[in-house]
C-alpha cells in the first residue's frame, strides 16, 4: 500500500493522469464540433407565418423558400373554411431546407351531425344542447301552450324537423315555444271515428297538442287509420282542457264505422 502512495506522487503518475484528461477532453470537443458540423448546426431559415393564412397562400409562401408541407383538416365553427389554424414548428423557428411543416386547415365542408332530442326542454335546456351539438339558435317565436318556454316545433328552413334529422354542423334551427298560456281552456274535440289525419287537424285547430299514437291490431295501409279512442276523451263531466294539453290517441285499421256527426 505505500508503494501505491508514493507512486501517485511521482512525476510519471501525474503526467500520465493529465494526458488522460487532456485526451477526454479532446474527444469530447472533437465529438461536440463534428456534431455540428454533420448536423448544420445554427444553419437553415425560419419558418414563416402561416396561421390566419388561406391554405394556398401559404403553400406557395412554403414552396418559395423549399419547404415541404402535409396538410390536416378540422371543422372548426365561425372559421372561414380554408384558414390555418395551426403549424409545427412554429413560425420563427429555424430549420433546414426541404423539412416538412405540418398545418391544419379548416375543412370546407362541415361535417353532418343527428338532431338531439330537445322536444320536451326548456328553451335554456335546447340552448345548452343545441351549442354543445354545434348548432345555432335562429329565429323564435311562441305558440299556447300551458308550458311556458317550452319547445314545440323544431324547424330547419322553414320545415318541421324531428330529432335525428341530419343537419351541416353550424346550421341555424328555428324554435317554436310555448307562451305559458296554462290558465286558459278550450273544448275537447270529439276525435272517435275520424281519420288520424282529421284527429290531428282537429287537435291543433284547437290549441292542444298530439300526444301518443297506439297502433291496435294489425295495420296493412297507414294511409288509412281511424281513431278508435283519446284521452283525455269528453264526457259529460269533463268538456274542457288547458290549452296546450297532449291528446292520446289509439287508433286501428280500417274506414269510419259511424257517420260523423256535425259538430256543434
């Protein structure tokens, strides 16, 4: 052991250990600036801006200065379509001639999307709905109904939609509401024996609203269907409803049985 000790004391050993470090040294710049040099380390051109650029100013603008480019598409709502929206890398960082630059452009053709289900909501309910679908809010105006704010038609360029239609993300619904005119009442129209097209026409000239259709026995021609019962039905104790209220309707296959009585 005190051979080993004076050993690192001699000249020789010195010498020897700072050659070792010197050549660690060595190496490690040489390896440093190749790097450098194999990589054009510091050398290329900024990319320039290219969001808020149409996708064919800016692939020009990238085909002058020898940039590649892959385009990806989005929709993005209130985006004119054909915009950057995105680029990688951004613009300002430096990079070799022929790198490839990513871009995302908004696609110009929105993407078809069902109509929620919003008939029984509030008109706050169908907004959040609506937004969260990617639809817009058009025009809206009200009808009697005992529900105030309430959602009767859905309409979509002047047609009453039903939910599952398909519509253009971003496209414009308009609403029928209810003007919560509950306390008001009108007469129950006697809806036996007419065809379902006539219980409809009835129900709604009357200010209530179609409620649920039960089909009895087997249909063979839809065209051709009869109410059979309603409910709620007029009897001599019960003439009147609030406007506004669901009619329930069975009906059954075949012509009128009776000879419709005039009405009153």
């Amino acid at each position: 052991m005190s051979k080993f000790w004076a050993y690192l004391k001699t000249n020789s050993f010195r010498n020897n250990f700072l050659a070792a470090i010197g050549s660690v040294v060595l190496i490690l710049l040489i390896a440093y600036f190749s790097l450098g040099y194999y990589t054009r380390h510091g050398e290329g051109a900024p990319v320039p801006k290219l969001k808020g650029l149409s996708i064919e100013r800016a692939s020009d603008m990238l085909s002058q200065q020898g940039f590649k480019y892959q385009v990806d598409s989005v929709y993005v709502l209130d985006q004119a379509p054909g915009t950057v929206i995105e680029q990688d890398p951004d613009a300002g960082t430096n990079v070799k001639s022929g790198r490839t630059i990513y871009l995302t452009v908004v696609t110009r053709l929105a993407p078809n999307i069902a109509l929620p289900d919003i008939s029984q909501s509030t008109y706050r309910e169908a907004i959040a709905t609506l937004t969260n679908f990617g639809l817009k809010i058009g025009d809206t105006t009200y009808r009697s109904d005992i529900a105030r704010d309430r959602i009767l038609e859905i309409r979509f360029g002047g047609q009453v939609i039903k939910p599952g239609t398909k519509l253009p993300k971003g496209s414009k619904i308009d609403l029928v509401l209810g003007d919560g005119a509950g306390a008001s009442e009108v007469n129950i129209p006697d809806l036996v024996n007419l065809d379902l097209d006539a219980a409809k026409f009835s129900i709604k000239g009357a200010g209530l609203t179609i409620g649920t259709i039960t089909y009895q026995g087997a249909i063979s021609d839809s065209t051709n269907l009869v109410v059979v019962s309603q409910f709620p039905a007029k009897t001599d104790s019960l003439s009147k409803t609030s406007i506004g209220t669901r009619i329930n309707l069975t009906v059954s296959q075949g012509k009128k049985t009776d000879e419709q009585q005039p009405q009153q």
